[in-house]
C-alpha cells in the first residue's frame, strides 16, 4: 500500500487493534485507536468471556492497544473516563457517531393516527446479549390485545435463533423479525417506524455506551424509546427526543409504547426535537 503516515484502527476487535499496531509499527506510521466498546469488559459483563486466562490476555492486550497508540478517540464520555482512569496521561479525543440528516427524509408527523392502518414500533440493530431484546418481546406481549400496534426487528446476531423460540412461544403475531439491512436502506427502513425503541441490559458498564442506532432515529425525525441509562439517557433528555423507560423494565417501555401511540402530537413533537438536535449536533 506504499507510505503510511498515520493509521486509524478500529476496536473492537481486539485482534483488529494488534494488527494495525504492527502494521503502523512496520511502516512507522502514527497509531491511532478509535474505540466504540470497551473490550474485553463488555464480554466479560456478559458472561461472554469467563476463562481467566483469557481475561488476562486480552486485558493485557487491550491496556497494550492503549498504551502504544499516539492518540485514541473515543466515541462516548463514559469510554474516556474508563479509559482515563487507567492512562490518566493518554491523549483521548471524543468523536461521537452521527449521522448524515440529509439523509434521512424527515418522518416525524408521518404516523399520526388515523392516516396509518398500524403504529409500529421498531428495532434496528444488533440482536446481541447487551440489547435486552427479551424486554422488547415481552412488552409487545403485554401490549398484545391492542392490534394496532406492532412490532418490527431488523438484524441480526447471536441471540436472535433464542429470541424467534420466544416469539414462537409467546405467540406473538403482532412482532415480526426482518433480516439485516445494508446500511444505505436504513433512511427507508426508519421511514416505516412511528417509534424507534433502543434498549440496552441493566450495569454500570452500559451507562456510558451511546447506541448508533440513536443518531439514525434523531436524524430521520423518529421518536425514540429509550431504555438505557447513564450517557445516553441524557442525551435524549436535553434533545427532548423521546420517553426514557429503566432498562430491563418490561412495564415500562409497554407504558411509554401506549403514550406514543395515544399522543401523536407529543410523538411528532419529539420527533421534530430529535432531527433538529441531530442537525446541530451530529450531522455528518
């Protein structure tokens, strides 16, 4: 690839960080790190990574990554601080996501009642262990009576085989699950939603993650149901872009469904709120 002069490297994963360190060491080049997760702490959170030597070697690997970059970005304040706290001297920039708003035809106002045969309430995103997607199912299950409120998943991931058995289970036919789209569908896929529900699991840890999926809902002017506390809870409460319900806490995103779907006008109010904060702040 000829002369390199700085190398930007993404993290996670891990391994993705160690090869841009020896290929930047190889060409000499500056070693930048932009980290959107802290790993391994998410994975072990999770139960995902419980070998102790492999905690050990990839804490010994991660805590390298930080050490020998010349500059790390970081896509969250609640990353830097855990970041900080063990490199107190490490330059660190904070670089959030964003998105392009132009993007994104402005949908707030679109699913007023009375003009739509349904109100749906969407997900796009990762179907992991961090998203708590068993919250989502089991609202749609409280809220099941009311036939006009559906559910549509986009995505994939690991949890998503257990999550359709649930479906199955709980016979949920107002929820369907849709395969993963490419990122350039997305302004269409938001453009169907009423409400973009983005959950994450209970922890300290998860306090300071701010989900992408976030920036793509202000921009597109889609109300947001937002069960996830710490930095992103914030974020929403200044750009008063939705209704922020516990994590993990079933009744409540139910509730904050049902106030949406009674209250268009408030729905469209948040929406508008949400494009124009994402417009100031986060438009690529």
């Amino acid at each position: 690839v000829g002369p390199i002069d700085i190398l930007i490297v993404q993290s996670p994963p891990l391994f993705a960080g160690l090869a841009g360190f020896i290929i930047a060491r190889l060409k000499g080049s500056k070693f930048v790190l932009n980290v959107s997760d802290l790993w391994p702490e998410t994975l072990i959170v999770l139960k995902l990574l419980r070998n102790r030597i492999g905690i050990r070697l990839s804490t010994w690997l991660e805590e390298l990554l930080y050490r020998e970059a010349d500059l790390i970005s970081a896509q969250t304040r609640g990353i830097i601080k855990n970041i900080r706290g063990r490199f107190p001297d490490k330059r660190i920039v904070l670089v959030t996501c964003g998105a392009n708003v132009n993007d994104y035809k402005d949908a707030s106002g679109s699913g007023l009642l009375g003009k739509k045969a349904e109100f749906i309430a969407g997900y796009a995103g990762l179907h992991g262990r961090a998203q708590a997607l068993d919250t989502v199912l089991r609202a749609a299950q409280i809220l099941s009576d009311n036939r006009r409120i559906k559910f549509r998943l986009f995505g994939d991931g690991s949890e998503k085989p257990r999550l359709l058995r649930l479906h199955n289970e709980l016979g949920l036919s107002q929820v369907e699950f849709c395969d993963s789209q490419p990122k350039w569908r997305m302004p269409a896929v938001l453009e169907t939603f009423d409400v973009s529900i983005v959950p994450l699991r209970k922890g300290e840890l998860f306090k300071g993650v701010l989900p992408a999926k976030m920036f793509e809902a202000m921009a597109a002017g889609v109300p947001i149901i937002l069960s996830v506390d710490g930095e992103a809870r914030r974020l929403i409460e200044n750009a008063r872009a939705g209704i922020c319900a516990e994590p993990e806490n079933l009744q409540a995103m139910a509730q904050a469904i049902v106030n949406l779907y009674e209250s268009p006008v408030l729905a469209q109010k948040l929406g508008l709120n949400g494009r124009r904060y994402a417009t100031k702040h986060f438009d690529w």
